[in-house]
C-alpha cells in the first residue's frame, strides 16, 4: 500500500488492478472491480457492500453501501447513500427525486414466493 499526502492509499483488486482510495475508504475483506468503473468493498464482519465511485481525480469515494439481513424468514436489503440523488421505480418507472437530500435510506423485503407469482403472471402454461 503506499500513501499519498492526501491520505489516500493504492489497494489491488482481486483482478489485479490497483486503485487509489480516498482516506477511510474501502477497508474491506474483499475489494472488487466491475467493469464499469465501480468498486465493492465487500465487508463480512458487517455483512455491508461499500459503494465506491471514482471523482473527478481518479480517487475512489464512498457514495454508499448495502446492508443485508434476516428477519422473521425474511430478507432485508438496506441501501444508504449521503449521495441520493434520485431512486427510480422498476425499468420505466416514476423517478423520485432527492431535492432536499433529505433521503439517505432505502430498505426493500424481499420474499422468496413473489419470485412464483412474478414468473406465473410472465410465462403462460
């Protein structure tokens, strides 16, 4: 890892590749690159994904994370953001937008029998 006076560090990916990330940033277990330019630091211990997002220097920010549990038999996914900008329903849905950025939170259920019902309305018989 080498430090930079900015506070920042060098981290390799589990591709091999080496990004520069913002102070504080990105500790994690397991550092993934996607190919569009997105960073997961995956975090066991916290069972949290951190988002992190390049600025206009190349540095890596966190601009999020997503958060998983179970409750009751059900799925619980949990996505904060200082960053909010907007949240969009479904592909072609109504766009809400984050004006006062007031929203930092999103939780979402999930339930395994709505995967029956989605595929039952989709695919005849």
């Amino acid at each position: 890892m080498t430090d930079f006076p900015d506070g920042s560090v060098l981290r390799e990916t589990i591709s091999g590749k080496w990004y520069r990330i913002a102070k504080g940033c990105g500790r994690s277990t397991l550092l993934l690159d996607l190919p569009n330019g997105i960073l997961l630091a995956i975090n066991v211990s916290s069972k949290m994904i951190e988002i992190l997002v390049p600025d206009k220097n190349e540095i890596y920010r966190r601009a999020g994370d997503v958060s998983f549990e179970i409750e009751n038999g059900k799925t619980i996914v949990h996505l904060f953001s200082e960053a909010l900008e907007e949240i969009q329903l479904d592909t072609q849905g109504t766009k809400i937008s984050n004006t006062f950025s007031e929203l930092t939170s999103i939780f979402a259920k999930l339930d395994l029998s709505k995967v029956e019902e989605w595929y039952t309305k989709r695919i005849p018989d």
